[in-house]
C-alpha cells in the first residue's frame, strides 16, 4: 500500500474525519493498490466532483472507533481540493460542500430508485406474461372440458 503524508484541511478526506496521514491506503474502490506509485494513485483518487471514491485504509492510530491496524473503508464524495502546489488555491465554503455532499447522495440514492423501478416494471411484465398464460390455460382446460 501507499502511506499518506499529509490529509488537505477542507477536503474531503479531512472532512471524513477517517483519513489521517500515516493510514496506508490499500484500495481504491475495492481494487488493490499494491505496486501502483503515488502518481497511480492520486490518478485513481482524483476524479469528477461529485462521484464517490472508496479507499481501503490500514489505520496508522488508534481512533474513536478502530484500533492501530485496523481495515477500514471510508466512502468520500469527490470535490475540489485545496492544492498544495497551488499557492492561494481556494477553499470551497462549508455550505457548498454540504451541498455537494447532499447533491452526490442524491444522484446516487435517484440511480438506486431509477434502478430499482426499472426491476420492478420487468418483474410486472414478467408476471403480467405469467397471468397471461395461465388465463390462456385455464380458457383452453374449460374448453376441452366443455367437449
């Protein structure tokens, strides 16, 4: 895994209150990082604002709610991070990261809903198709018992 140096205040490792430099992170979005390069995988990290990125951490410390060595996956919603090699660089306000934060849940809880609807109408057609057939059966049953 690839140790982190240092969390950005602002962003949203750092607003995770999971991240801390020293964690080693072990995957990104459930894919193993080991022999990538830092370089790998700030590539993997960094991506369009608002998608979410799961990092896989070895814990450096022991914290509130894990121990020194501990696995833990920490789900962050990708924004704009503060750059250290950028002087000046600007932090968003507490308020649009919040809505950021609440924009990314819903898109994602809006796919979930989009997903689901979309089993539920072929499950109904499925099942409007099964009814079919069994009236059809039960039509063609009366019909050979009328004979």
């Amino acid at each position: 895994g690839i140790v982190i140096e240092k969390v950005f205040k602002g962003g949203p490792a750092a607003l995770s209150h999971q991240v801390h430099g020293g964690d080693e992170v072990v995957s990104v979005n459930h894919a193993r990082v080991n022999g990538r390069t830092p370089a790998d995988l700030r590539r993997q990290v960094v991506g369009p604002i608002g998608l979410p990125v799961v990092l896989g951490l070895r814990k450096a410390a022991d914290g509130a709610h894990w121990r020194r060595g501990d696995l833990l996956e920490v789900a962050l919603v990708r924004h704009v991070t503060p750059d250290a090699n950028t002087p000046g660089s600007l932090h968003p306000s507490a308020e649009v990261l919040a809505l950021e934060t609440e924009l990314a849940a819903a898109l994602s809880a809006a796919a979930f809903h989009e997903q689901q609807s979309s089993a539920r109408a072929h499950e109904g057609r499925a099942l409007e198709a099964r009814v079919g057939a069994a009236e059809a059966e039960v039509a063609r049953l009366r019909s050979d018992r009328g004979r």
